[in-house]
C-alpha cells in the first residue's frame, strides 16, 4: 500500500496494528498540514519522525491514498479493533482465575487464533497463533508491490514515514513479493536478458514499459571477483553488512548493500562486490536497518542458506522472522537458537544471546553470532547491549577468547514508542518510554565484552552513518553526539592496550590468516 515495506508490514497481527497506529495517523496528520510536515523535514532535529517529505503540497493524493487505505485495508482495521477489545476484555478479568471462560468472549475475528495465557505472576496476555493467521485474509498479498526508479544520490530521508505517490518516473509494479519474476528481474543485474520478455511477463502498459525499458543498459557490469587466497577475507559494506569469504565459504551478515552507478564522496563495496552464490546470510535481529527487505528481494535468488534467530511464543512484538521470510519466497531458512550451532567441515555459526535494544519487551526474535572460520572466530554482536555482565562470562565459558569483536554502539537509542509504539495497548508515559531506549553499548559496557573476550582486535559498527544507510538508520551525529563520543572512547581505551580498534565507516577489507 505504497509504504516503505519491512518485516513488521508483513506479519499481519504486526502490520494491521502499524497500518492504523502509523500509516492513517501519518496520512491524517499530513492532510490537516502539509505544512507542518514540509516544516518539519528540513529540521535535522526531525530526522526519524512521522513526517511526510513531499516539497509541494500532495494533499489530495494523500486524501485518495487514505481512502484507498481505509477500503482495501479495512479488514486489518477491523483486525486492530479486535485486537483491543481482546485486550480489554483481559484486563477485566479478574486475575488469577481460570481464562477458560474467556474464550466465549473472544472477539470472533481472532477465535481460534489466539491462545489466553498467565505469566507466574498472574498478568493475562494472549499470544497468536501466526502460521494460522497468515492463512486468512488478514495476509493479503496484493498489498505488497515492487517501486523501481532509477537513482543518482543516496539521500531519500522520511522514507519509511512517506508513502511513495505515483511520479513520472517511477514504475509500480502489483507483484506479491514471493513472486519468482522479482528474482528473474534481480538476475538481470548479472546476466543478460530481454527485458522485452519480461515486460511482456509483468503486463506493462505502453506507456509503463517506456519507463521500464530505460531501466536497462547493454554495457556488462563489472564481474565479481572472487577471494582465491587462504585467508580469512572480511569486508565492511556499512552499517552492520559484513562479508565473510574464504575460497570455499562466503557468509554476510545483516545485508544493507547499497545502490551505485552514481558518483559518491564515501567509498564502498555493492552489489558487484558480492558473489553469485552466498552460502549463508546471518541475520541479527528484526529492526527495519537489519532486516531490509530492498536488499534482501534482489539477493534471494543467490541466497542458499539464510539463518534468523528463533522467535518466542506468538507475542505481539514479537512476529517469527522465519515465517516472514518464508511467506515472501524465501524456502531455506534456518532458525537457529541461543548457544545453538550450524556447523559445516570448515566453519561454525553459534547464536549468542542478544540481550537490550528492544526496550525490555518480550523479544525473541534476536541473536549475536559467534562464526568460527576454521579456527578464527569473529564475534558479531549487532546492536546488543550488555545489562548483566555475568552473561558473557558464562558464554565465555562455552565460546573461550575471540579474536575479533564487531560491536554497535548506538548508545543513544530511539525511545520506546519510536518502534513499537503502535503494537502498544495503553499510553505509554514521557517518563517511561524515554527510560526503555532502543540503544546498544556505550563505552564501559564495550570495554566489559573486550575484557571478556580478549579480542585482539574491535571494531565498532552498526552506526548507521554512511550515507546509504541514512535513510533508515535516521541518524546524522556530530563529534559532540554520545555514540561518537563513547565509541572514540572504547577505541582509544582498546588502542592503549595494544589492541587494533577502529569505528568502521564506509568500506574496510581485512585479510586475516588462519592460526593453523
Ligand atoms: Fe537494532
């Protein structure tokens, strides 16, 4: 429905409660003044907020995308509405007493989807029976489509507050994503084809396959180069993309991979930078800047194996990766679970449990990864944050010494209701959401992973500053910004001991070689 498409659209129980709490609020507001928002987008102070980034006045298309929204999508409104009558229904309950007469009063939409539980301390909850309800009509695919355009800078600030109105420029294409014409079209990149043919598949207009043919160019693109040495070779495409390659295995983690045939001030790899077939991409947790569908839509084809951590038991907040990713055609995905391990002759993937950034919900849905090329280890650990060190002691036990940390220190998160603030029942006061930040490591906590582990070298990463990853990430900090000031403190504290530490930005290739 012409908005920046993520995870959290494509659970329905997730995306019925964004679609009324987020999207018709954001159309509202930008319907009552458009000013305002073409006010607020050029304040660097708004960065991330709910604005609308359109330069002239759009008003009447927003008015007939939210018409549109409120028809087609009034079964995920109904959806919302079951689900807050289920919650009140709850909170009349008086507590501690059997839930099973509760059933009866279940709001019919959600019978038989939704299973009435205690926690030990007697709070009532309900947790969702996914795999059934994606299977009603409350998933429906034809709210999902495919925007192309051909770009020349990397700045698109607001998207995920801005829906994408039709422009002359822009092709839109109705296609489910678990349709297979997006992996023959992502193809295209590599090897030649007709893009004749392929107009003729999608059932372009004349006038649409104009623009589509444009997108096409005759000149061969530059091949891959694959690592041949007997290294261990890591590669930073920014934000928390890792990519991993030895002769024989190649793993990316967190894929953002950036557009190109443009000119930029920050070097970087792309998309020819990564081989035909990847063997495993891991992913850490489910935030819109580790999870991006953008990325992941055009790489599927050349995924063999992508690992997600294991979700908890139906919650809300808490949709399965897994069945997201299968639902949009991805059929080889591997959950894997804290301290579980995936092991292949010559490496070994290990899920490490993800502790904070999610504002103390009930999350699951999240994992360090521990990934041991023959006997090196490197030691992924995203956005996580350490809120009891005893933790990494007891891993420590089981994983030993690493040899390099990869650590996110945005230690300035986005308060609560930023990401989950439309999956929440009740107000959430100033007080409370601003003390559950979605934030990652500051110095001390980075500086207790180091003492743990014994890395010989840290780099901190996920900081979402290259201009690529802007757009989503919604941070633009200054030498004065926390995360900067803390993380030039961890690198300073890890160089004075020897070790070799840096804050990645942009690009970095290290050749590691194997201790045997
Ligand atoms: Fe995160």
């Amino acid at each position: 429905m012409r908005w920046y498409a993520w995870s959290h659209l494509i659970s329905p129980g997730t995306a019925a409660m964004n679609i009324v709490k987020r999207h018709v609020e954001i159309m509202n507001s930008y319907i009552d003044s458009p000013q305002q928002h073409m006010d607020a987008v050029k304040d660097p102070k708004m960065l991330g907020g709910p604005f609308v980034d359109y330069g002239y006045d759009r008003t009447d298309e927003v008015k007939e995308l939210l018409a549109d929204t409120l028809e087609k999508q009034s079964k995920m409104v109904q959806l919302v509405f079951a689900f807050r009558k289920l919650d009140k229904l709850l909170k009349s309950h008086p507590k501690g007493y059997s839930l099973e007469g509760l059933y009866d009063k279940v709001p019919s939409i959600l019978k038989g989807y939704v299973e009435l539980i205690y926690d030990l301390n007697n709070n009532l909850s309900f947790r969702i029976f996914e795999e059934l309800l994606y299977n009603t009509e409350y998933y429906d695919k034809s709210f999902q489509s495919i925007a192309l355009w051909i770009t020349n800078n990397d700045s698109r600030p607001f998207s995920l507050s801005t829906p994408k109105l039709n422009d002359a420029n822009l092709l839109h294409l109705n296609i489910p994503f678990d349709d297979k014409i997006i992996d023959e079209l992502s193809k295209m990149k590599r090897v030649a084809g007709s893009p004749e043919d392929l107009a003729n598949k999608l059932n372009l207009t004349e006038r649409q396959n104009e623009l589509f043919q444009t997108f096409f160019t005759e000149e061969a693109p530059v091949p891959y180069q694959k690592y041949t040495g007997d290294k261990v070779r890591m590669r930073y495409f920014g934000h928390a993309c890792i990519f991993i390659e030895t002769k024989d295995l190649t793993i990316l983690i967190d894929p953002l991979i950036s557009y190109y045939g443009y000119p930029t001030e920050v070097h970087h790899y792309s998309d020819f930078d990564l081989p035909d077939e990847i063997d495993y991409v891991l992913i850490t947790h489910n935030h819109q800047d580790h999870v991006l569908l953008e990325t992941l839509l055009p790489l599927r084809h050349r995924i063999k194996n992508i690992v997600v951590p294991r979700s908890g038991g139906g919650g809300l907040q808490d949709p399965k990766l897994k069945l997201m990713f299968n639902k949009i055609g991805f059929n080889n995905v591997i959950e894997i679970d804290e301290m579980e391990t995936i092991k292949r002759s010559d490496c070994i993937i290990t899920g490490m449990p993800f502790t904070g950034e999610h504002s103390d919900l009930d999350i699951k849905a999240k994992t360090c990864y521990h990934v041991k090329v023959e006997d090196f280890s490197l030691f992924f650990s995203a956005d996580s944050r350490v809120m009891e060190p005893k933790l990494y002691e007891n891993i420590h036990k089981i994983v030993g010494d690493v040899d390099v940390i990869f650590l996110g220190m945005e230690c300035d998160g986005a308060p609560l209701t930023w990401l989950y603030g439309p999956l929440m029942f009740d107000e959430i006061s100033r007080e409370n959401d601003h003390s559950r930040k979605l934030s990652g490591c500051d110095h001390m906590k980075g500086m207790h992973l180091v003492n743990m582990f014994h890395p010989k070298e840290v780099y901190v990463y996920a900081m979402g500053q290259e201009p690529w990853c802007e757009f989503i990430s919604s941070l633009k900090y200054t030498d004065e910004s926390l995360p900067i000031i803390e993380s030039n403190k961890l690198v300073e504290e890890s160089q004075s001991r020897g070790l070799i530490a840096e804050r990645l930005f942009g690009e970095k290739e290290i050749l590691y070689s194997k201790r045997s």
